[in-house]
C-alpha cells in the first residue's frame, strides 16, 4: 500500500522484504528481489496510457500484386509501393518518434538491433494507419485467401544500422509469433521505411520456396531450441548448422526496396537481415506486422499481456478472439469496442510494469 502511495521511504522498504520473507516462506535474496518488483511496478509506466485514433470503416484495397498464388508458390511476394503519400510519411515519422523511445529491457535484450519496439501501433497514430486503414490488411488477406476475419498477433518497429549483426537465417520465433505450431496461416507485411539498394545491404535477404522445403523444417531445428535451455536461438544458423546457412546462402534473393515497398512472407519462409556492404550511414528503418485469422490458437509464451494480466477465458490455446484488444481485429474491418480500447490507452506491450507482475503473480505477492 505504501508503495502505491508512494511512500516507499527506508523504513517501508525494509518493512516490505521482511514481510515478503517471513509471510512467503522466501530466502533472503529471493524477497529483495521481490520488493524490488514491487517497487518498479509500482512506479513503472503501466497506467501510462496513450491514445491512438483507429478510423472507422473497411481498409483500403489490396493492390493487384497481392498474388495468393505467388505467395502460395514462392512463400513470399514482394509489393512495390503497398505505403504511399501521407500513410508512408506519417508511418515514417511513427517509426523514427518508436527509435527515439526508451524500453529499459528490450534496449538490452535485442542488441542485434538498433532499436527493436513493439505493440508500437499502439502508441503511434501514424502505424495505428498502416495495421487498420491502409491497403496492408487487405493485401495480407488477399495472400492468405478465404473471408476469415484476421486478427493482429504482432508489430515491431526494427531499426538496422551498420555495426550491427542482424538476425541470421530463420523463421520468427514465438516471441514475434505466439501462436500454437499447427496454426501456419497467416503474413508477416515486412514493410521498408527507408531506402534498401540491395548493393548497399541492410535489407531483408529471403529463400523462396523454403516454406515448402522438408530440408528446410529440418534446418529449423537447430536454431528452434538454445543448447542450455535459456529460449531458442533463432538468429544463431551460421553457428549451429553452417551446412544449413550455406544452403539458405545459395538459394538467397534479395530485392531493391524503396520506402513503402513491401514483402509479404509466409508463416514458414526462412528469411534474414542482409549484412551491410557500407559500413556508414545511419540505421535502416523497417515495420512489420502479422496478421492471423480469428480462430489461430494463442501460445504464452510467458509474456502475452493477456495471460499475465488473467483477461478471463484466454490461456495458452485459446484463441486470438476470446482475447479481443490484445490481438484486435483488422480485416475486412477493425471493431468498434476494440478501436474504443485503443483510444483509451490500451497497451499489451511487455514493458517494464508487465515484467514484475508477472513475477509477483509467480510467488502470489499480486
């Protein structure tokens, strides 16, 4: 109570470790740990919130490029100009303001990276845009085909700079997939933000055809699980099968991308960060989103918002419309109480707050 107060002064602390050790039956170390999650959580930005606009009414069209049987056959197909205008400039600004924002865990974790943001639509008008009002929904539907309504399972604003190694031959991992693994439809719209001359490197290398490729779900394994069971270790090819990342080398394609370009890949298409050739100039900016059907199953991975925060009905397997907001609606349209929600302030992002509480959840402390 104290420290919801804020009134976490020398005495409530030690009064707070005491009472986690004595009443919770934990070490010495374990309790400080816990009051020092305690205190973060209480101080964090989880009741920050910042409202998004999502506008009412269907998205725009696909673009003719959008080929259900080029994506179907070659496991991507890439889409000149899917951005354009004021979509592309204010997706662009989002993106930049998303570089400039501090995360005080995933700066840390994803040093493969410039910058690495996620639930970003969440905060930025100009990407809430691109996920529910451009042609982006409509041409992930028109590659997917059917009349399923699909759902958005995750966003990241990824900035590439030279200096930085990238993420080496893979498919996304459950942290940028969470969804059980006999749930394969769905596209990730990998989205080019600033300029990518395949002769300068910074882009994004695909092998097609490797979604349809038992070599290639055999080369999955290696990088699926990490060797001392810390999480997988899904940018580690090179490391963990060289005869694998040669394979992925020599079926390589990599396209010329100008900003609003974009790639629409398969669920199992095996992709990469292409290495810089130009080792100056300032980070590459780039935004992907993934859409799903409604009835694709969750997997908690240990940090969907959902689960953590017990929204009831949603666990691992449910699926991704009994957890509305947290994985909202795009298309053919995006829903009203799910655009309300985000307009309040809704963030299923893992921030900081998320993070200690689900560690006081663990030990019954919230």
């Amino acid at each position: 109570r104290n420290v919801r107060r804020k009134k976490m002064g020398g005495q409530h602390w030690r009064r707070c470790t005491s009472c986690l050790k004595l009443c919770g039956g934990v070490g010495g170390a374990t309790a400080l740990t816990l009051a020092l999650a305690v205190v973060l959580f209480a101080y964090s930005d989880e009741s920050i919130t910042v409202s998004v606009h999502v506008r009412d009414g269907p998205p725009l069209p696909a673009p003719p490029a959008a080929s259900h049987r080029v994506f179907h056959r070659d496991g991507y197909v890439l889409v000149r100009g899917l951005l354009s205008g004021q979509f592309l400039k204010a997706a662009q600004d989002a993106a930049q303001a998303e570089t400039n924002r501090k995360h005080y865990v995933f700066d840390r974790l994803f040093h493969t990276y410039s910058k690495i943001s996620f639930a970003a639509y969440q905060r930025q008008d100009g990407l809430a845009d691109v996920v529910f009002s451009s042609a982006v929904p409509s041409a992930a539907a028109a590659v997917i085909g059917g009349q399923t309504p699909l759902r958005v399972v995750r966003d990241a604003v990824m900035a590439f700079a030279p200096g930085r190694s990238g993420c080496g031959w893979h498919v996304d991992d459950k942290g940028f997939w969470p969804t059980l693994d006999n749930h394969t439809d769905g596209a990730n719209v990998w989205i080019a933000l600033s300029p990518m001359p395949a002769a300068q490197g910074g882009g994004l290398a695909v092998c097609p055809g490797s979604h349809a490729e038992q070599w290639a779900a055999t080369c999955r394994q290696y990088i699926k699980d990490s060797q001392n069971g810390t999480g997988p270790a899904t940018c580690l090819m090179e490391e963990r099968s060289p005869e694998c990342h040669a394979r992925f080398e020599r079926c390589k394609v990599v396209h010329d991308m100008q900003q609003g370009d974009a790639i629409i890949l398969h669920r199992g298409t095996f992709h990469r960060s292409e290495p810089f050739r130009v080792e100056s100039g300032g980070a590459l900016l780039r935004y992907n989103v993934r859409y799903v059907p409604e009835t694709t199953q969750l997997f908690a991975t240990g940090f969907e918002a959902a689960v953590i925060r017990n929204v009831e009905g949603v666990h691992n397997g449910s699926r991704l419309s009994e957890a509305g907001s947290y994985y909202p609606q795009a298309w053919p349209y995006s829903l009203e109480e799910e655009r309300q929600a985000l307009e309040k302030g809704f963030s299923s992002e893992p921030s900081l707050a998320l993070i200690c509480r689900k560690l006081l959840l663990k030990f019954g402390v919230i």
